[in-house]
C-alpha cells in the first residue's frame, strides 16, 4: 500500500484568520506530505507495505530500529486525525451524547476545555495533546513529538498539533491562545462525537 495525502475538506483559506491559508498550505502541502514521502520511502521493500497504518505504528513503536518508519507513520496518522478535527466555524455548542461523556468524566464542559487546553500548553516542546477513548472512558492526554495513544491501543477522537509549524506563523510563541482559539472556533465537534 502506498499512502497518500488527504483532500481536505475545506478551502485553505476556510480556516481564517485563526489558522491562515499559509499555515495550512505549509502544514497540509509541505509538512504533511514530507511524512508520507519518508514514510513511502521507508516501507516500500518491507512487509510494512501491506499493513493497515495502524498496525505499523504499534509495530514500529516497539522497535527503536525502526524510529523512522515511527515517526513519519505516526505523524501521517496523527495529522489525518487532526485535519477532520477541524472545520470553518467550528467550536460552540458539543453535541449531547459527547457532552453527556465530557461531563460525567470532567465535571463540566469549562473544566474540560481547561484540562485539554493545559495539556497543549504543558507539552514540553513539539507533541500533540489528545481526548481519547481508553476502556470506555474520556482521558486527556499529551505525547511528545510523534507519538500517539494509537501506539498503546487507545484511540484519540480529537487531537491537536502543537508543534510550531502548526501555529507560529500566525501566532509566534503564543501557543496558549492558539489552543483556546483551536478548541472555541475550529474544532468540528460532530466529526469528533462521530467516533465514539
């Protein structure tokens, strides 16, 4: 299998002004397909080629010979996750059977906000900052670099990159508000409620 790069499902200049058309044209077009070359280059003589993207980061992440198949893989499913993850116009009100889930495990919807967004500002240089689905239950989560809840079987519904390709352009060194502007005007929270 040889992958390739998404469409995304928006113009790359839907997301203005919180994520400008330079970011996500960088992002997406250069950033993005960059994993999937390496990645591609990676698998092609290898029986890596005919595993589901999943398989090979668990595979991958447990073998630090193959740290660059890892990373290239992980951040093409990461960046997958992440581009369904937002829309034009997005934030405001959670559909009811997530924020039924939200609120049973965080209390209220303000202190997940809170949670999730301190788990991006807290990730200690490039990561990701994650809600998944671990047993059943929400968890907020944070990864350095690459990494991934996939790695350890725990599937991420929501995901948002931290690293500064992602925001610097528009925001510099200002990651916080990054984060509150990603979580209060992109997220797409019917695309995240759809994979519980």
């Amino acid at each position: 299998m040889t992958f390739h790069l998404p469409n995304l499902d928006y113009r790359k200049d839907a997301l203005s002004p919180i994520m400008s058309e330079e970011t996500l044209d960088l992002h997406h077009g250069k950033h993005h397909q960059t994993y999937i070359n390496k990645l591609n280059d990676f698998i092609k003589d290898t029986d890596m080629l005919n595993m589901p993207l999943e398989d090979i980061i668990v595979k991958s992440s447990k073998e630090t010979t193959m740290s660059g198949i890892f990373n290239n893989a992980s951040q093409h499913w990461n960046h997958n996750l992440f581009w369904k993850c937002m829309k034009p116009n997005g934030g405001g009100k959670i559909p009811p059977k997530l924020e039924g889930l939200i609120k049973n495990k965080f209390g209220n919807v303000e202190k997940f906000r809170q949670e999730f967004i301190n788990a991006g500002i807290t990730q200690f240089g490039s990561g990701w900052c994650w809600l998944s689905i671990n047993n059943g239950e929400l968890e907020i989560s944070k990864t350095p670099n690459a990494e991934s809840p996939v790695m350890n079987n725990i599937k991420p519904i929501l995901g948002c990159d931290v690293w500064e390709h992602s925001y610097y352009l528009d925001y510099k060194n200002k990651r916080p508000e990054y984060l509150e502007k990603f979580f209060d005007k992109l997220i797409n929270w019917e695309f995240v409620e759809s994979n519980i």
